[in-house]
C-alpha cells in the first residue's frame, strides 16, 4: 500500500523513521465488501507462507510421491483464496505484486520451451534428461528436465486461481455489503 | 499430362486480372493452354496407340494411399481432341462473341478455362478419387457457367436444377465407385478393368455408377436440365453441353464397358434408357421453335445413341461409338457456334421470327450445312460414317441388338427431321416474314464455324487418320477384331439402304405437318420436369418437418434427443452382442459402500435442492465423496487433485452465486409431465452408462501392454518412481501442455466475460469517476 | 475380468443426476450437472481401469498388484479441465444474470421461427397445393414455345 497523500504533500522526515514500511494489517478505510473478521485475518497472514511452503514441496515431491506441478499449484492457489476469503480484494492486492495473466504467462512459456529445447539438439521435442549432481552437503541430487515442465504447470495454475479470484472474485463483489436479492435485482434493471 | 492440368488451373486463377487489363482479349489467352495441350497430346499420340499408355502418377496424400495418376490411352486421346480442341476454339470464339467491356469476361474465361482443365484431369484420371473429384469440379464449373451473374430467376433455377440433377448423379457415382474399387481392392481404374470384380456388391456399384452417367449426360428421366440449362451464353452451351460435359457420362460409361459389358445389370440400364432417351428427345426436338433448345433435344437424343451404343458392347458398336463421339462433338458445337452468330446478329434464335439467313450468309450456311447433314447422316460426312459403323454393328449381333437397330432407326427418323427443321428453320426463307436484316456473320466467328465442319467432311474422306486411335479403343472389346472399317462405300449393303430409307422417312416427317403437331405431347404426370420439381419441393418439405420438430429451439429437448439416440443406436448395438460379465462381484472393498451411498445420496438431493447454496455444497459433497473412492482405489495423486480442485470449485461456485438470489427460478415446464420425461430419460441414458462401464471392465484382461510399459521405464526414462507423475509430466507430456493452455484461455474467457462487464456500466459512472480523479489532481 | 457392482450403480447414479440437471432451464443447474457428469466421467475411468490395487510407485509393489496408472493420468487431467471449464461457465452463468437479469437458458429464435413454418404449412397443406400455380410455371421449360432469354 502506498503511504497517504496528505503526508506526501507535508513531508516532516523524523515523522516516518520508525513508520512500517508497508501496512501489516488493513487499516478500516479499505473497503471491504464483507464483515471483517480480525482473528481471521491475522491467522490467513500467518498460515500462508506456510502453506505456499508446502505447495513448493508437493511440486518438489511429485517425482517421487503423491503430488507435482498440479496439487502444488491448486495448494497455492488455495493459500490465496485464504487470503481473498479473509480480507477481500484489498487483502489479495496486498498479496499479489504481478498481474495474473503474467503468471499464466510465464507458466505456459516455460511448459513450451522446456517442450522445444530438445528440439534444439536434434531429439524429439518433449524428450526429457537426468542431471545428477553430488553437492557437499546435501549428497546427490538428482534433477531431471522434465521438473522444468512441472515448474511451468505449477505457475499456470497458480496463475489461473489468482487470475479467477481477481475476475470471478473481486470482478463479481460490486455493492456493498448486506445488498437483499430485491436491491439488486433493481440494480440490475437500472444498468440494463 | 499433370502439367497440362496444372497449367489450366494456374492459368484460370491469372485470367481475373488478364480480363481486367485487356478485356476480351483474356478468353484468346485461355485459349493457349487448351491448345498446346491438344498440340502436346497429338504429338505423343503414337506412344497413346502404341499400346504403351504412359501412367503418371502424383501422390497427394500418401499416408493414406491416395494419389492422382493419369494414364494416356485411345479413349484419352479421344476426349483430349473434344475437350482441349474444341475447348480452345470455343475460346477464340467467345472473345468475339462477348460485347467488348463485359464485366463477365474475367469470370467466364477463367472458368471455362477451370472447366477445361478439369475436364482434361477427369479424362486422364486413372483412379476413381480423381476421377470423381474433377467429375464434380466439372459439374460446380457448370453450375457457375449458367448461372452467370444469377440476377434473373431463370438463371439461378437452371443452375441450381443442373447442380442438383448432376450432384446427386456425382454422390452415386461415389459411392458405386468406393464400393467397387473395395471389392477389387485397388483405385487403380486399369487394373479394376483388367481383372473385374463379380458379385452382388458389384451389381449394386455399377447401378449407383451407371446413375452418375445418366445424370451428367441428360438420360431420361434426368434430362430436363439439359434444356434448362441453356440459359447460358451460347458459347458455353456448345462447349459445356454439346461438345464435352456431357459427354463425361458417355466417356465413364466407355470407361468402363470393356469390364462390365456382359452384366446384365450394366447393359440393360443403358441400353433401355438410352434408347429412350434418343427417341424422346428427337421427338421432343420436333416442336422446338428456339434453335437452341431444339439443338439441347438433339443432344439429348445423341447421348442417348452413343449410350445404346456402348451398352451393345460390341467390337464394331464400340468403334461406331468412338466415331459418332468425336462426329457429335465436332457437328454440334459448329452448331451451337452458328445459333450463336444468328442470335448475336439478329437478336433473336426463334424460328418463326428468322428468315433469308442462308442468302445473306453464304459461307456460315455452307459450313452450318455441313454440319447439319453430318448430324442427319447424310453421306459423305463423318456422322455418316459412323452411323454406317452403327448399324453394321448391331445388324450383326444378338437378337436383342436387332431390338435396338428397331430403335435407333426410329431415333434417327427423328433426327433427320429435326436437322432438316434446324436447318429450314435457320438459313431458309419463309414467304410470310420479312427477310431478316442482319449485319454481315462475321469473318473470324464464321472461320471457327468452319474448323469442326470441315473436319467431319474431311475425315469422312480419309478415315484412316483417325481409324487407328478408335479401333484401339474398341479392341478392348474383343482380342480378335472383326475385318471391319470405317468408310463412306462399303458397297451395296444392308446399312446402306437402312440409311437411306431413314433419310427419306425424315424427310418425309419433316414435310408433313403431323409430326409438330403431335410432338409436344406428352401426358403430364410423365413430365421429367414435374417429377424433379415434385422431388426437390418434397426434400425441403421433409428437411422443413424434421427441422422443426427435432430442432425446436430448446436446449432440454436437443439434449433429450441426443440422449436418446445415444441410447438408442450404439446401445442396441451394444445390447446384441452383450456378454454376461465373468465375475460379478458386490463390491472390492467394504469401504466402498458407505462411500457410494454417501455419494448417491448426495447426488439425488441435488437434484431436489431449492437452494442454490444447498446444491452447490451437495456437488461438493459428490466431489468429496468421489475423491475418498479414488483413495479406496489406490490413486493417491488423484485424490489429492480431486480434494483440492473440489475446495477451489466450490469457492468459485459461493463467488458468483453471491450475486444470485439464493433459490432457483421456478422451471416452466412447456408440457406438464414434462420432469417425469426428464427424469425417466435421465436414469436410461445413465442406466446404460454403467452398462457401458461394465462391459468395459468387463473386457478387461489383466494390466495394458502400455501401462506396464510405463511402469517399468518410469524411473529409468523419466527418473520419477511415482508413475502418474511420470505419465503427466514425460510419457504424455504433450497433453499435459495442451491442457494447459486450455487452462490459460480458459482464465482468460472467464476474465474477459466477467470485467466485460464492468464496461457495460453507463458512461455516467466511468465519467464521474475521472472526474473525481480530476479533482484530486486539481486539488494537489 | 471382474465387475464392481457398487461402482456400476454410483456410475448410473451420477450420471442420471448429471443428465436430469442438464436438462434443466437454469443454466447453474446445468452447471451443476456439467460439474457432476465430469465426477461421474473421471469415476468411470476408474472402474474401467480394473479393481483397486497398491498406489503406483515404481518399485514398491509387483507390478500385478498395482492399479492402472494410465487412467489416473488420464483422470487428473481431466479434473483440472472440468474445473476450468466450471469456471468459465460459471463466468457465463454471471454473464447472463448481469446481462438478462437471469440465468434462464432461453429458445433459439430462429429455431422456434422454423416450428411456427413448419406448422403454417401443415395447416396449408389440407386447403389446398399452394406450390401447384409455381409447379406448372417451372414445368414451362419443358416444352417453351417462346423464345428463351435473351442471351448475354
């Protein structure tokens, strides 16, 4: 969130030095198109780098175990709809820096030049590589091309649950809050 | 020989812009690429007759084995002389016979130039894919040709009658070629004939063949849109229905006669149809005033011979054929060519308006002459020749051929008489009606005139040059060829004096006033025309009925038939060869009852639920439900992706029925037990769903040669030990790729649909926003 | 092989369901019912695929005890388009109620215009041929006694 004008207009320096940089929690003038819930709020705040930490796992783990670019995308994409549920579209925009569509786009580019880049060296496209590396702590680490597929899924998907809560989710809250069906339905016939 | 076709093609794209610079000149430009053809074609004649028949061959689509192959034989050879030659003077002539800045000029030259290389593919062409695709080429050029600038509704209802007639003709023949090539297990025409397939399949394959020659060359009872046709300009005419369009049934039908002659499926068709024809359509010239339409009942009467002819199957009968072929085509587009110039002049083509033509026009008399006595048969023209060469034939063949000589004697009465009508009618002076003024014919329309009507008088003098290449033809017919030739004396014989006494029977036909009287009638339920009309009202009756009652505008009714006929076609299919499954078991773990009742339970309450909210989170519930069953599978990658997208389709669904009022808008059923249908019809097509599944699971023998394949190399080809992964990621990665990009667009739709929206809103509320902005501005 | 009776009747189940709502005038029922057809969809897969068995991971189980991996693929993909599909028509269900004001599928216009033809000309049919006069003008050409159109 970017700081108020009125303080931009009247800048008093010793005034911000121990102002956050960046607002942790709403302040009341956000509006929101829903009740408030504050415990909900804080616990959202909290438990999504958690949760995005397990989705990474999940599309880490997808070689060996149950999981990969799909549940580790929709895991994601959920951490978001946590934060969306919790604080409405201030609270995702809080979240979200890039444009959803980027994401998408990113995700699918990276699917399709993981797909070409064999083609470069004369293999069939899609053909896929293992790469063992030995690092001094870690012990061997095997990586195979086809993860860079799964990257590519994961941001997609990631991408189009985001990009769903900014159309389906914050497109779709016009009014405000506590709006009956009659209110609305008037509000419809006045646009039409 | 693909080349020549190409280049016809190439050059019919060009002549659109060659018309818009030079004008008529375009049509003497179509007109070099025919010609060189017909230059190119004659000059390798000797290899055509040399019995060596060069093959070319250009796959198209070699996946599937189709390719285009020409072979360059006799008959080939033959139909080349029509089509490049007489395509090439029709050319020349219509640059002459156009009014100069006629906007058609580019349309018609390119297209009678794309009719001419289709022709020239269809003659060549020895598979039947090609055969019938430039078949149809030749009929949509047809179509295009008379239809012109469609502006009148005789124009367009001639077209549409010849497109349809021969069309439907084109989709037989299809199918009758498709079923033959099938059964003799090549494309390949040349080899279907030389080894003919026998059998019921074949029986039927010929008919549907036969079909499509009887509906491109105007058989009774197709005829009608021969006439019809001749609402194009007249150089079209001559060269589309007289000289080679037409003659492409006459040309499939010889084709293939030399493998089929003996079925009586394939000769009795022809020969009672076509001797129908020419008896018909000489009778029904008699009364015709037009010339042009009276010329149309001629050809019509000609092709019906020609079919008489090659449905006798006969050495001489096929050399008579061959001949009257290459005569017809020379005599009747001279012809068409002389209508032509008498309309073009005069302004008219009705008899009774023309009169002292033939002293104003010496030189297009004689040539018209020429070519009218070689259509009657009159000595020494070619027609003669040939119709000598036909009588012959069928004089000395079975018993049913003297039948046919009965009828081909009447048909050519009917011919003389209306040649003589033709000619009277053109050049001749009539006491009552003033001589008609008219300019003089022309110097370059007449010389055309002339080429095709001294060829049928010069090569009835020396046979010989063309003997050779017809009687290559006809030897297909028979290995010891009788010792016949063609010739204007063979001596005091039986044709000969059959010749003459058809000669002065037409005559005298001619000079009685009975005949024109009477030609017209015919009793009206048998009129062709009616019954096509009858035919065509009725298909848009039926596509009109079955239309509105099966496509009713509602999307419960469209879904409820397809339901039903899924039901109904593959599940009766399936039902007939049912198998009682081996072992038939109640459930594979215990665990799955409770789950399955959960989920139907849900299900059911779906369907009953007033409020939305209720019924979203019952699919939910399906969704988990199905979820815990793919556990109790042993799919874990499943039931997590089932878990999660199940959560996430359940907040989209809460997002967007925020906005909508909480209970379903109340059906109207249009019938009132319309539900009980649904419902009814609902649980058969599910009902035979499970079925489905049964049997599928049923027929199911142990782990898949590709899953195990996937198995075993999942961890050393991919270097992943969880097989779905691996499946996802690497063995089927191209799915997943496209799946993705549903996905991505997907999104996008969705987006695009729902902040679409937001533009919609009154231009009042954008404004008063920018000028809050405004104002703050302002007020920084 | 064998034959999960339980399976078969949840298949029916959810398929009759998913038909029944797609029949259905509200377009969210038909929704719904889409949503449905696809779990059905995904479970027929399953049991299509051969009984239950060890999940697949290579190496940890005989290869003769495991399930059929190449449904499950098959089905997860297919989740994740139903989803997206449910989604975009749910955007459309908003459409239409942003649009029309309610999510009713309506008739095609068209359509219905054919049906009201279809049954004018029914009615038509027992007065009297109406074709009849056109019939015989197009039968002209069969034998035209003037001169026909004047050429271009």
């Amino acid at each position: 969130m970017t700081a108020e004008p009125e303080q931009r207009i009247e800048p008093v320096p010793w005034e911000e030095w121990d102002r956050p940089r960046d607002q942790w929690l709403m302040a009341e003038h956000n509006c929101n198109t829903w009740p408030r819930s504050l415990l909900l709020e804080v616990c959202a705040r909290i438990v999504f780098p958690t949760v995005l930490m397990v989705s990474v796992y999940l599309l880490l783990a997808g070689h060996h175990d149950a999981g990969g670019g799909f549940s580790g995308g929709l895991v994601a994409g959920l951490a978001f709809v946590l934060r969306y549920v919790a604080g409405g579209s201030a609270e995702l925009a809080a979240t979200v820096r890039i444009r959803p569509p980027v994401v998408i786009g990113s995700g699918l580019s990276i699917a399709v030049i993981t797909a070409l880049v064999p083609a470069l060296s004369g293999q069939p496209v899609l053909s896929s590589a293992i790469w063992k590396l030995t690092l001094p702590v870690l012990g061997e680490l095997k990586i195979t091309t086809n993860l860079f597929l799964d990257i590519g899924v994961y941001l997609l998907i990631v991408g189009v649950v985001i990009d769903l809560l900014r159309t389906v989710g914050a497109g779709t809250e016009l009014g405000g809050p506590g709006l009956d069906d009659e209110t609305l339905e008037r509000e419809e016939v006045e646009r039409t | 020989m693909l080349t020549a076709i190409a280049a016809h093609f190439v050059l019919a794209a060009f002549l659109p812009l060659i018309a818009r610079r030079w004008g008529r000149a375009a049509f003497v430009v179509g007109a070099l690429v025919p010609a060189a053809t017909l230059v190119f074609a004659l000059s390798h004649a000797g290899s055509a007759l040399a019995e060596r028949h060069p093959a070319e061959s250009f796959a198209w689509a070699p996946a599937i084995g189709l390719e285009f192959t020409t072979r360059f034989d006799e008959l080939a050879l033959l139909m080349i002389v029509l089509v490049s030659g007489i395509g090439a003077l029709v050319l020349c002539y219509y640059a002459c016979y156009a009014k100069p800045g006629d906007r058609a000029v580019g349309r018609d030259s390119s297209l009678l130039v794309l009719f001419a290389g289709s022709m020239l593919g269809l003659v060549l062409a020895d598979d039947v894919i090609s055969l019938y695709i430039f078949w149809e080429l030749t009929t949509v050029c047809s179509f295009l040709l008379v239809g012109g600038d469609g502006l009148t509704k005789k124009l367009r209802k001639s077209a549409t009658q010849a497109l349809l007639v021969t069309s439907l003709g084109g989709l037989a023949m299809l199918l009758g070629l498709i079923l033959l090539a099938t059964a003799a297990g090549t494309t390949r025409i040349s080899e279907i004939l030389a080894n003919p397939p026998g059998g019921g399949v074949v029986t039927a394959a010929v008919l549907l063949i036969l079909l499509g020659a009887f509906t491109k060359s105007a058989q009774v009872p197709f005829h009608p849109w021969l006439p019809g046709a001749m609402v194009a300009p007249t150089p079209v005419s001559a060269y589309l229905h007289a000289a080679a369009m037409v003659k492409a049934g006459v040309y499939l039908v010889a084709r293939f006669a030399p493998g089929f002659s003996d079925l009586p499926a394939w000769w009795v068709p022809i020969v009672v149809l076509g001797l129908w024809t020419m008896v018909l359509g000489g009778f029904r010239a008699l009364r015709q005033h037009d010339l042009k339409t009276l010329l149309a009942y001629g050809t019509i009467s000609q092709l019906g011979f020609l079919m008489v002819l090659v449905g006798a199957g006969t050495w001489i009968a096929a050399l008579a054929d061959v001949t009257l072929v290459l005569a017809h085509g020379l005599f009747k587009s001279a012809l068409f060519l002389t209508v032509g110039i008498i309309d073009k002049r005069t302004g008219t083509r009705d008899i009774r308006e023309l009169s002292g033509l033939g002293a104003r026009w010496p030189p297009l008399t004689v040539f018209a002459t020429l070519a009218v006595l070689s259509m009657a048969g009159f000595p020494p023209l070619l027609g003669f020749v040939g119709k000598e060469a036909a009588i012959e034939g069928l004089l000395h063949g079975q018993p049913k051929d003297l039948l046919l000589l009965a009828g081909v004697v009447l048909g050519s009465v009917f011919t003389v008489a209306y040649s003589l009508r033709f000619l009277v009618g053109a050049f001749g002076t009539r006491p009552t009606v003033a001589p008609t003024e008219a300019p003089p014919s022309g110097t370059v329309m007449t010389t055309i005139v002339g080429i095709p009507a001294v060829t049928g008088l010069v090569l009835a003098f020396v046979p010989g040059l063309v003997e050779p290449l017809l009687a290559g033809y006809a030897d297909a017919y028979s290995a010891n060829p009788p010792d016949y030739h063609l010739g204007l004396w063979h001596g005091f014989t039986m044709p000969l004096l059959l010749s003459i006494a058809i000669i002065v029977a037409g005559y005298l036909l001619h000079r009685t006033a009975l005949a024109p009287r009477l030609a017209g009638w015919v009793p009206g339920p048998l009129h062709a025309q009616r019954g096509y009309q009858a035919g065509v009202d009725g298909l848009v009756a039926l596509a009109q009925s079955v239309t509105g009652r099966l496509q009713a505008g509602s999307l419960p009714i469209y879904l409820g038939v397809i339901l039903v006929t899924m039901v109904a076609v593959p599940g009766a299919g399936l039902l007939s060869g049912i198998e009682t499954p081996v072992d038939l078991r109640a459930w594979d773990s215990l665990l799955q009852v409770p789950l399955a009742a959960l989920v139907l339970v849900a299900a059911g309450t779906v369907v009953l639920a007033r409020r939305r909210l209720t019924a979203v989170l019952l699919t939910g519930v399906v969704g988990y439900g199905i979820g815990a069953l793919f556990i109790v599978d042993g799919g874990a990658d499943l039931a997590l992706a089932q878990f999660l997208v199940e959560s996430l389709t359940l907040v989209v669904f809460v997002f967007v029925i925020r906005r909508f009022p909480p209970r379903f808008v109340d059906d109207r059923p249009y019938f009132r037990r319309a539900r009980w249908v649904k419902a009814t019809l609902a649980a058969v097509a599910g009902t035979f769903v499970a079925v489905l599944a049964v049997l599928f699971s049923g027929s199911r023998e142990g782990m898949p040669e590709a899953s195990r394949f996937y198995i075993e190399n999942a961890e050393d080809a991919t270097g992943a030990t969880n097989v779905v992964n691996a499946i996802i990621v690497d063995f089927r990665a191209f799915d997943t790729i496209g799946e993705i990009a549903v996905l991505a667009v997907a999104a996008t739709g969705a987006a695009s649909l729902i902040l679409a929206r937001a533009r919609r809103r009154p231009p009042g509320g954008y404004a008063s926003e920018e000028a809050v902005a405004e104002r703050a501005e302002v007020k920084q | 092989m064998t034959v999960n009776l339980t399976m078969a009747v949840v298949l029916a189940g959810l398929y009759a369901v998913g038909f029944y709502l797609l029949m259905q005038r509200s377009l969210m029922r038909v929704i719904l019912g889409i949503v449905i057809l696809g779990h059905g969809a995904n479970l027929f897969l399953q049991v299509a695929g051969g009984p239950p068995g060890e999940p697949v991971f290579a190496g940890t189980a005989l290869i003769e005890a495991m399930v059929d991996p190449l449904p499950q693929a098959l089905a997860l993909t297919a989740i994740v388009i139903t989803f997206a599909l449910t989604t975009f028509l749910l955007a459309l269900a908003y459409r239409s109620w942003a649009l029309l004001g309610h999510d009713e599928v309506q008739d095609d216009v068209e359509d219905r215009r054919i049906r009201e033809a279809e049954r004018r000309r029914e009615g038509m049919d027992e007065s009297d041929e109406p074709d009849a006069e056109a019939a015989e003008a197009v039968a002209g050409f069969e034998a035209p006694e003037a001169s026909e159109e004047v050429p271009r």
